[in-house]
C-alpha cells in the first residue's frame, strides 16, 4: 500500500533519505521555489490565496494582457463548443483538424516564413528540432546563456557542439573557425533572454553566419508579439528577417498566455519535422480550445499594430522610475525588468515583503540564474495602466528601503 511504499524499509527508504537530503540542501540555500496559489483570471490584477483583496500581478509572461482578453477568451469557448475538449490522438493519426492547419498558415504568414508546425510546448519544439536537422557531420554553436530548452535540445542531437561567450561576437567567430570542417553549422540564440531581458545582436550573428556559410536559428518565447514595430519579434526589430533562418516561439506568453509552441522555417525543414520530430509524433495533438484563443490573438496582431506596441512607454515608466530611485535594473527597453539584488535569500525576503504591499514579484536565484546574481524580476504588461505601475515603484521603494538596497 502508499504507507509502505513511503514509509518502508529497503531501497525506498533510502531513496527517500537521499531526497530528503537534497529538498533540505534547497531550503538552507534560500532557492527554494514555493506556489503561490491564485484564485482569479490571470491578468495585471489577482487574487491570491492567503493575500487579501486586490493583488498586483507583475510577474506574468502575460505581455500584451491577451490571457483573459475578452475576444481571446470567446473565441476559445467557440472552439471548445464546436471541436470538442481534445483529439485523444497525435497528428498524423487522426489529431489533425482545420483549425490546427489555420493557425498554423496564419504563424507562417504572421512571421512572413514559408510554413509552420505546433507543439504542445516551445520546449517540446526546442526538444523536437536539432536532433531531425542535425547530424554527427554538422555542428551547433550555441550562446552560453540559451534557455534550458535549447541545451536539452541541443544535447538530444549528434551534432558537434561548441558554446560562445554570452552575446560576444568574437567568440563566435573564433567558434566558427574552428567548425569550418563540419557539413552544415547552426548558430542557436534566444532572441531576447529571459532573465536579464537582453537582446542579441542579430545583426552582427547574421553577418558572421552568412560571412562563415552558416545557418540562424532563435528562439523568440520573451519576443514574439511586442518586439518591432509590428510586435514580429528581435528580427523584425534589428531588421534582419529575411536573414534569419528557423524561428522557434510560443503561445504560451503574448499570444494568449494558454499553451503550444511551433517551429517556423523553410518548407522542407517543416516537412521533415513533421516525419521525425519524436515530441510532434509522440505528443497529443493542442487542444482545440487552446488552438482557438491562439489563433485569435494572432488575428488581433495581424489586424494592427496597435496592440503590439502598446507596451513600451510603460516598459520605460517602470525602468526610469525605479533606475531614479536609485535600483540597479538589467537589460534595455524590454519588459522584463530585473532588479537586482545579489542576494538569494534577500531576493526571495523582498519578494515576500512585496506581496504583503500588494505587489506579486517573484524572486530568482540559482540555478535559474548565476550565483551572485539573485533579481526581483519584474515583468510589464499592456494591461498594466501607469498607476499599476507607480504603485509597484513605491512598493519597491518601501520594502528597498527597509531591506537597505536604497536609502
């Protein structure tokens, strides 16, 4: 019975032991990562159990405040009344519907690439990628920052593998040199990074590539709908999309926030993906109601460009309000706005002093981020209005205060 295979003797004890041993070793390193439990819509404000009344969300990857957007909203109930809850199958046996094949057109057209291919995740679709396009004569060079996707993508290939130096570009071509022998070379880059909310210089790794005979590839999670001035993504906004090669990105942030992610890119790569990519063929076709709020949110963006640039005047009132107050905030002109601390256990402090103001942040440190390099990161939506945002900056200033971070 539960009892025993939790409590028993033998192997099972031992390995609860070892456990044990590593949950305590989390705990005593303050990196512990709890849940808080929200009882609302996601949106610029929740409620959160435990919190009373009206909390301010300002760590959502909730860009464009499309996840509970009314249009969005509907047209997911309308998918879900139409086609049904799920496929109970993958795609290629009988998981495939018109909407799956719509939403798909409309990401290819929506990133001015030839065709597209959904996944279940942005992950799955990292995951899904290196290991059908590469092969023991080709290699990767890969940013030493990439997300935890790309390297775990990455390490499913037989490519040869090489990591240059965070954005620098010598490195890289120092990298490329020493691959000149192998058949086919990928350069893998996030277009935006996710902790620090850096972009990388497209511009400068296209060059290099087409200089070396290599191909581009990025992923554009922390991109995708409100970076360029049509919300395209980093290529858009260094001006080299015909330049870049396969992007990979998600449903899961700006276009909805619900699920999924794809692969766009040239037809005989999409093509091919979908022969061999395992997580495609092994993983059950997206929800028609999550397909449904998706391809409204792209409809939206490609209607105006309105929405996605709605956010950056209130990315910059966040920045210079809390660089004024004399905060250290990472990166440029994106978004994601780290505040950074140092300190693990100090980060995770402020952050609960943070939530007692009313102001949900979250605290990362390692190994989400380098030691030493605990931050407060802080994410702005459209949705957010620019009192949301004075009243976070204030919030900060109290708890920075009573912490000594600013005087």
């Amino acid at each position: 019975n539960s009892d025993f295979f939790f409590w028993g003797g033998g192997a099972i004890a031992e390995a609860r032991s070892v456990l044990e041993h590593e949950l305590e070793t989390i705990r005593t390193g303050g990196t512990w990562k709890g849940e808080r439990i929200i009882t609302s819509k996601q949106g610029p404000h929740i409620n959160v159990d435990g919190s009373r009344g009206d909390i301010l969300n300002f760590c959502a990857n909730n860009y464009l405040g499309l996840s509970s957007h009314p249009q969005v909203v509907e047209a997911g109930i309308e998918a879900l009344k139409k086609y049904g809850a799920g496929l109970s199958s993958v795609r290629f046996i009988c998981g495939t519907q018109d909407i799956h094949k719509d939403l798909e057109q409309k990401l290819a057209k929506f990133h001015e690439r030839e065709e597209c291919i959904l996944y279940a995740s942005c992950f799955d679709a990292n995951a899904g990628l290196f290991e059908v396009l590469l092969g023991p004569d080709d290699a990767v060079l890969s940013d030493e920052l990439n997300h935890a996707s790309i390297i775990d993508g990455i390490r499913l290939c037989r490519a040869k593998r090489f990591r240059y130096k965070h954005m620098d570009l010598n490195d890289l071509e120092t990298q490329l040199k020493q691959s000149q022998s192998s058949r086919m070379r990928l350069v893998v880059t996030d277009g935006v990074f996710s902790m620090d909310g850096d972009v990388a210089p497209l511009k400068g790794i296209c060059d290099l590539a087409e200089q070396y005979g290599a191909l581009v590839f990025i992923d554009e999670c922390h991109a995708t709908g409100f970076m360029g001035p049509r919300g395209r993504g980093t290529d858009e906004l260094l001006g080299v999309m015909d330049r870049v090669h396969i992007v990979n990105s998600t449903l899961g942030k700006a276009l909805g926030g619900a699920a999924g992610g794809y692969t766009v890119g040239p037809k005989p790569l999409i093509d091919l993906l979908r022969q061999r990519s395992r997580p495609y063929l092994f993983s059950n076709s997206l929800p028609p109601p999550v397909v449904g709020c998706a391809t409204r949110a792209v409809e939206l963006l490609l209607a105006s460009n309105e929405i996605a640039q709605s956010v950056g005047a209130k990315t910059m009132r966040f920045r210079n309000k809390m660089t004024e107050a004399g905060f250290t905030i990472s990166g440029s002109a994106h978004p994601i706005c780290p505040v950074m601390l140092g300190d693990a256990r100090l980060a995770s402090l402020m952050a609960d002093d943070m939530l007692k103001l009313g102001v949900y942040v979250i605290g990362f440190s390692y190994p989400v981020v380098p030691k030493g390099k605990a931050r407060i990161r802080v994410q702005i939506s459209a949705a957010h209005t620019d009192q949301d945002i004075d009243r976070a900056v204030d919030a900060f200033i109290q708890t920075g205060r009573k912490h000594g971070v600013v005087s």
